[in-house]
C-alpha cells in the first residue's frame, strides 16, 4: 500500500473524514502520517484518534514536510484539506519536499496566489492533483466520452447548478466550524458559494464539454444580512464555439440538500445528469425518446465500466468518485505517469476555477457585465 500523510482534517472537520475513507476504499492508501490541526494539542489527539503513531504526528505541516521528506519509509503522497487560504504554502512546502500533493478545491484563496502556485507546481517533479471529485462519478465519465464521441454533435447549449439550503440562516454567527471559515474571506478567498460549490459545477460543465468558457457575467449575492461573501451567484457563459450557457449556485435556497445538476444540450442530442441521483444519465438522440442509461447496465460505455466497481442496481455514489480520483493518483504515483496524461483534474483546472471565481467577483462588481475569463 501507498503512505498518505494528511494536512487538515482533524476533530470536528468535515472533508478530512471523506477524503480519509475514500482513499481506503480500494485498498491502495493507508493514513500513516498527519498534522491534523493547527491547534498541536487537537493534531495529536486526533492522530490517536485516527490510530497514527505518535512520532508520525506533527505540530505544524512545515515539520511534517521535512520530517517525512528524510525518513526512509516517508509519505508517498500528502492530502491537504484545509481551509482554502492555507492550500498554497502547504502544497509548496511538500512539493519542494519531493512529496506528492492531493489538494482540496479550490486550488488557493486568490488567482495570484493560483499562478504563483502553478509555477511551483510545473517546476516540482513531484505530481499535482485536485480533487474535483465529481469527476469520478461513472455516468459523468460516461457523459464526457459521449460527447467527445460526437454523439450530441455541435454543443449549443450548458446548463449547471449546484444549490443547496445550509446557509440560509447567518450560522457562521453561531460558531459552526464549516459555515464560520466559508465564509470569512480571510479564509476562504473572493468566493463564497462561487468557490465552494461553484468551481464544482463550473468544473463538472468543463469536464463533460471539453470546453471553457472565454466570457461571463455574473450577478453575486448576499442575501443573509452582515454576510461578507456570496450565498448566491446567476452566471451566464459565452464559450468561443458559440455555445452559451448558465450557471446557478446557491446555499440559501431553502428545499435543496446537494442539487448538483448537469445539462449539455447540442444539434444531435442532450444530456441530463444530477448528482442526487448518480447512477442515472438520461440521453436523448434528436426526434427519439429519451433514454435512460444506467451505471452498471446494458447502456454503458467503457469509459463508465473502468469505473464502476458494483453490479448495476447497486447505488455508488460520492465516496467512490472521490476513491477513484485516489485510485487514478495512486496508478500514477506507481507506473510515473504523468498526471495531465489522465482524467485527474490537476493545476490547470484548479487554474481554471480561480480565473471563473475571479472573473465572477469582477463581473459583479461591475453591474454583472461581461467580463473575460483571464
């Protein structure tokens, strides 16, 4: 098995856990290092917690880079997943380190901080990878290759969503660790709802499309009374192709849990895909019925087969996408395969999501005109 040290993810954390259990899943990472917290008193206890020897638990990631960097039987690879500001100096100290780094999104807290990191990122020999774990899903897999394959011909139409209710009352008021740094730009960058679930969808309309909007204009809203970032964002796309599209992400409309939805639309076909429901694709061929593909069933393509782990009938959901990005990063870090050679999402898409966070910011600013995305 591969060494994974982890930086975040500590007591009362949220991701740490599902990225701790995604990357067991397929039996090819076990957790033998971490600075779990910033706090050194709450990094060791949850390394008890957690079963990581105690000469293994470190105070700061700093010490934790160097210190695995010169054992014998160090880390293969570090999982950060902190809050977003902190990403940046952690990934640089690892990579500098010779370590390999699955980050969380988005990829920092500013789009100078981004290029900066890039540049790190391109110079390290060690791999880069983001974990924009909706990428993993079967039937997304399944969707991307359909329309690379031409069947929904010439891309006219994207439409993307990813709205949830979580943060219709100021509970970042009350303490709540995950609301509090959300939505501290301190913490979490220009971004609010834009870079929490934004990115998601914006990065799952990339993936599928193979294209990236050249244009947008966005319309950011606070709707939450003293709350400093967005909790709700209508985005309109202009793609070089002619394509358009919209993009909708929310945390205050009330009703929705995890409404990530996926919609490509071009002159042969279109496609519908949403998270809630992840086995299912529906596709439907110009002047045909709609249809109904299944992950696991007599629909799928081989590029949702290398990723289905279960017969069909059988829900997989959000922990296996996440284990198959770990499972894609490990085949990598054994075979020394380059991580733009596979389906990972790397420093170029985590570029992306800060250019379309940064674009949004400026947009709005701006009386949500158009703006490029640069």
């Amino acid at each position: 098995m591969l060494k994974l040290g982890m930086v975040g993810g500590g007591q009362g954390a949220f991701i740490g856990a599902v990225h701790r259990m995604a990357a067991r899943l397929d039996g090819h990472w076990e957790i033998v290092a971490g600075a779990f917290s910033s706090d050194p008193a709450r990094a060791h206890a949850s390394a008890k917690e957690l079963g990581v020897a105690s000469d293994r638990s470190y105070g700061s990631y700093a010490e934790m880079a160097q210190a695995e960097a010169a054992r014998d039987d160090g880390i293969d690879a570090v999982s950060i997943v902190t809050p977003n500001h902190l990403h940046g100096p952690i990934t640089k100290a690892f990579l500098d380190a010779g370590i390999a780094v699955i980050c969380d999104k988005p990829l920092t807290a500013s789009l100078e901080e981004a290029q900066d990191l890039a540049a790190t990122v391109k110079a390290s020999k060690a791999p880069f990878f983001l974990t924009h774990n909706y990428t993993g899903y079967p039937m997304i897999r399944q969707a991307r290759a359909m329309v690379a394959a031409g069947e929904l011909g010439k891309i006219r139409v994207v439409q993307a969503e990813y709205v949830q209710d979580w943060l219709t009352d100021a509970i970042e008021e009350t303490g709540q660790k995950q609301a509090a740094w959300r939505t501290d730009p301190a913490q979490s960058g220009a971004g609010g709802a834009i870079g929490d679930i934004g990115t998601h969808a914006f990065n799952l309309a990339q993936f599928v499309t193979g294209q990236t909007p050249s244009h947008l204009a966005a319309d950011l809203a606070s709707f939450v009374p003293g709350r400093r970032l967005d909790d709700n964002a209508h985005i309109m796309l202009r793609y070089d192709s002619g394509a358009k599209g919209m993009l909708w992400a929310s945390q205050v409309s009330v009703g929705n849990e995890n409404g990530l939805r996926l919609r490509v639309f071009g002159d042969k076909g279109g496609l519908e895909w949403e998270q809630e429901n992840p086995n299912y694709l529906r596709f439907t061929p110009h002047g045909e019925p709609t249809r109904t593909l299944t992950r696991g069933g007599v629909g799928a393509n081989d590029a949702a087969a290398a990723v289905t782990r279960i017969p069909g009938g059988h829900p997989e959901g959000y922990l296996e996408a996440f284990a198959t990005l770990y499972t894609e990063a490990a085949a990598v870090l054994r075979e020394g395969g380059n991580p733009s050679d596979t389906l990972i999402p790397g420093i170029d898409a985590g570029l992306d999501g800060m250019r379309f966070i940064d674009a949004c910011v400026r947009s709005s600013q701006g009386n949500a005109g158009w703006v490029t995305l640069s």
